[in-house]
C-alpha cells in the first residue's frame, strides 16, 4: 500500500512539473509544435454594440485548441466566450494554438473597437472629441510621495494625520487604480495630485469630468482643478458621493476660474493645471479607479446634454442624523391618501415596501397634475422639534420615469402649516438628491411629532420611486 501511495505521488509530482515548464521549455511527444499563423482565420471576434459585450470564437480544427491572451493577463482555452467592456476604445486579444506537444510557435493579434462607454446615466464629456484638450496627452506615471518634486502623480497619505507609505498606483490604458489598504478618516487625509502640463487661459469657461469607481461606498471624494504652484487659483473644488461599485461621472461646466484672495493670489493663465483627488474618509483596502479625463472649452459644443445636477447629500450615516433610528427601529407608519378631481379618496391599494434605509412605492392609480398635492404619501414618526431647532435636511429619490411636480415636505403632525420646508420638485427619471439647509420651523411653534410628507400628483401607474437615505440633522 505504501508503494501504491509512494507511485501516485511520483505521478503528481511530475505532473507539476510539467506544468511548470514554459512553452519554450516543452518539447512535446514528438516536436510538431503547431504554427498560430495557420489558425489565424479560426479566431475571430465580434463585438455587440448594443451591450459591449465581445464574444470569441475558435473554430475547430483538428487535434489543437485555442488559447486566448486577454489584456496580456487574463487566459481562456474555451472555444466560445465572451467578456464584457465598460469603457470605449479599441483592444487587442494574443491569439495561440496548443497540441499534446505544447503551446503554438508565435501568436496571431485579434483587434477590436468598443464604440460606447456604458453608464448607469451621464457619462461625461466626449473623450475622444477633438475639442478634449486630455485627447493625445499622455498621462504622468511615476507616482510616490510628494516630498520628492519627480514623483508625479504625487501622495499624501496620512491616516491620523500621520503620513504612511504611497498608496499603490497603476496607469493601464487611460485607467488610473488606486488601492488604499488603510483608513483615514478626514478630508485631505488621501491625496493625490496630478500635473497634467496643460496650459489653459484664464479668460475662457471650461467643462471637466472624469469617471471614477470606487469598490467601497465614499461620501465625500473631492475633485479640485487648480494653478501647479498656486492652489488658491482654481478652477473647480466640487465634493461627490460614491457608491460601491457603481462608475460616476465627476463633472462641472461652464467653469471660471477664480481665486480665494485677488490680492495675494491675482487670476492669472494655468501654465500647468493641477487635478488634485482627495479620498480622506476611505474605509481600509478600498481601490478607486479614474479615467475618462476630459477638459474642454465651454464654447465649445461636443454634443454632451447636461443633466440637471444632482447635490451631493448630507451623511445619512452621521451620529447625528435622527431618522436613521426611526429606519432601523421602523418607528413610523405609512399612510397614503389619493385624491381624484373632487379630492374623493380612491379605493386603492399601492404597494409598499421597506428595507433598510429605503422606503418603495408602487404608483398604483394615475392622479391629476394640476393639483399637485394629489397622490400624498405620509411616513409619521415620533420624532419631535423645537421651534429653535435647526435642521439640515436629505433624502435621494430614484424613479422609473420623470415625475412632472413632486412634493417634499418636513412638517408638524397635525399642523401642516408649521413647517421646515415645502419644496415642489420635477423629478428626472433615475437618480435625484433633495437637499435643504438650515431650516426652522415656519409657524414658530414647537413640534411634537414629525411628519414627512411627499406628493405625486401627475405620476403614471406603476412608477416605481424609492426614497432612501433619509437625513434629518439638527445643528
């Protein structure tokens, strides 16, 4: 039996060794290695526009199989696949054959176009637009810290406002990935900073964006365009929330720049624009991707159609968001009233749902939207206010399809004249944040409960609309 076992691990052993001689190292059976060249009309690659989906396809031929490089990483020996493609350009597969004697002599080079990035919405300026002034700029890649004045990108990396080690950074293709394997906990905590060598005048407008995918939930990511040796002389200093594994287009248009003090900062051209990213308030090993660098003149026309932009929202997680326990705990109650063109209710029954920090409608009855207030939907709770409490206020709102004049309303239970706010707002299909700031109650009294009011008047049956992320901050 000892033997037996003694036998089967000599097999093993030599079969690892096979597998770890290099293609130029086998020999094979006999020395027929196949030639790639002769199999270059069995590979072959299409592309699905529609979906950026790319399929590979070997067509059989005897005794070989195929052997597909992808990226110069990524290995396949199947004969059909495909892999999908997010960003637009062109790629490039390695192409090989294998037989019992070993891998082919040489490789055959498959080239694709993807023509489209794909978004979950705005995708940003057009990057491959002449007007792009990033279009045939090669990006710097010799990142560190930036107490050395080469290093560029440059770090500053300071968890607890102690400064560690680079994060890591890789250039591939246009692509940017920045793997932060440790917390921080502040603005300015994880910086980087690129001199791009662009030269831009002062007395033009400008449109930026960027996309950026993050593989954990920020916040709080800041974008600032600024002078290389002036970072009071800026063109953009926007803060955007991300979210996990979702790309997002960074963008600001119609961009001016301006400075903190004309006196000791005078306006003047950028000789060498500065793009600096901060990430402070990462979880650990969290790993940012950014791409898609687009600048251009204003005047400038690409085609873009400029979605309404959506505000960056307060933090529903912060200690001192009050409705975040009425979510956990579900210490409110749904009422929904549906008014036809008399305000007689309707016999209906809308779907309703909650799930942690979000709250789902299903618009069961369609509703006139000249009366706005029809089709109100209350969530009471027990919270309660002064009338010296001042509030900041978010929520996010997703919807199916556009809403013509919906309501958002913080108000007294029973007292719906006393109020922190009554916003109409048209709602765009997709994404949306409402945001207030500041407010106190406009009868001057004190509130006792709370009521959160909203009202889809003119919404179509089925609309589908989430609230989530409701925050209530007192100050």
């Amino acid at each position: 039996m000892k033997n037996i076992f003694k036998y089967i691990a000599g097999v093993l052993v030599a079969s690892f060794a096979m597998t770890a001689c290099s293609p130029e190292e086998f020999t094979g059976a006999n020395g027929n290695i196949p030639q790639a060249s002769d199999y270059a009309d069995n590979f072959k690659v299409t592309v699905d526009q529609t979906t950026n989906y790319a399929n590979f396809e070997f067509t059989s031929a005897p005794g070989v199989t195929p052997v597909w490089i992808i990226d110069g990483v990524s290995y396949s020996s199947a004969f059909n696949f495909s892999k999908y493609y997010r960003k637009k350009g062109s790629y490039t597969v390695e192409c090989k054959v294998k037989n019992a004697n070993g891998f082919s002599d040489g490789a055959v080079a498959k080239t694709f176009i993807v023509e489209k990035t794909k978004m979950n919405g705005f995708s940003g300026f057009v990057e491959d637009s002449n007007y792009n002034l990033f279009k045939g700029l090669e990006l710097p890649n010799n990142p560190g810290n930036n107490d050395n004045p080469a290093h560029n990108p440059a770090f500053w990396y300071a968890p607890g406002w102690n400064m560690i080690a680079a994060p890591q950074c890789v250039l591939s293709k246009g692509t940017y990935t920045i793997t932060l394997p440790t917390a921080t906990t502040e603005q300015w905590q994880a910086q980087m900073a690129i001199n791009t060598g662009l030269v831009i005048p002062a007395d033009k407008h400008y449109d930026f964006s960027v996309i950026m995918t993050s593989t954990t939930a920020h916040n709080n990511v800041k974008v600032k365009i600024c002078k290389a040796d002036d970072d009071n002389v800026i063109l953009m200093d926007k803060n955007f929330a991300l979210e996990a594994g979702e790309p997002k287009a960074l963008y600001g248009s119609d961009l001016e720049i301006y400075t903190t003090d004309a006196k000791e900062h005078p306006i003047t051209d950028f000789s060498n624009t500065k793009i600096v990213f901060d990430f402070g308030g990462n979880v650990a090993n969290t790993e940012i991707s950014i791409e898609s660098f687009v600048l251009k003149d204003h005047a400038n026309d690409d085609g873009t159609e400029i979605p309404k932009e959506v505000a960056t929202p307060f933090d529903y997680n912060d200690a001192g968001n009050i409705w975040k326990a009425v979510d956990e705990s579900q210490a409110f109650t749904d009422e929904t009233f549906w008014g036809d063109d008399s305000w007689a209710p309707i016999d209906c029954n809308p779907e309703i749902t909650h799930e942690g920090n979000k709250h789902t409608i299903v618009v069961p009855v369609e509703t006139s939207a000249d009366e706005i207030w029809r089709a109100q939907w209350h969530l009471h709770t027990e919270l309660s206010a002064t009338a010296d409490d001042v509030v900041d206020f978010s929520v996010k709102i997703k919807t199916s399809v556009k809403l013509p004049g919906m309501i958002v309303k913080l108000t007294q239970d029973g007292n719906d004249d006393n109020y922190f706010f009554a916003v109409q707002e048209t709602i765009p299909a997709g994404d949306f944040v409402f945001k207030a700031e500041n407010k106190q109650l406009s009868g001057g009294l004190d509130a006792p409960k709370l009521k959160l009011t909203f009202g889809f008047g003119g919404a179509p049956v089925d609309a589908v609309i989430t609230i989530s992320e409701v925050t209530i901050i007192k100050k």
